[in-house]
C-alpha cells in the first residue's frame, strides 16, 4: 500500500490508481477500492479496463 499510495501522489492520473483500487480490494478496504475504480473509469479511455473496473465496481458494492 506504501508504494501504491506514493506513485498515485506522483502521478494522481492515470493506471496506478485502477492498482490502488486492487490493492485496497484485496486488502478489505472496499469503500476505498470503488472510489479509485470510480476514478479510473473517469480518467480512462481504454473502453475494456473500463469494463472490467466497472464490473469490480459492481461486484464490490454488492
């Protein structure tokens, strides 16, 4: 979480916050993961990750 939360400070747009979004998932901190999955599919312009976080978005809310 050390290093994803750093590069995300460096560069706050971009595909490392779609990773911190992972690492928050994977960890039990799943508010934190939809709102970096919710940012990414805002950044993004890669229609199929987009897809695919938005289907993690889903499944997490659930």
């Amino acid at each position: 979480m050390f290093a994803c939360k750093k590069a995300v400070k460096i560069a706050p747009e971009g595909s490392i916050i779609g990773s911190r979004g992972l690492a928050w998932a994977l960890t039990g901190d799943f508010s934190r993961a939809i709102q970096d999955f919710e940012l990414f599919i805002k950044w993004s312009d890669d229609d199929e990750e987009k897809a695919q976080q938005q289907g993690w978005v889903y499944t997490l809310k659930k």
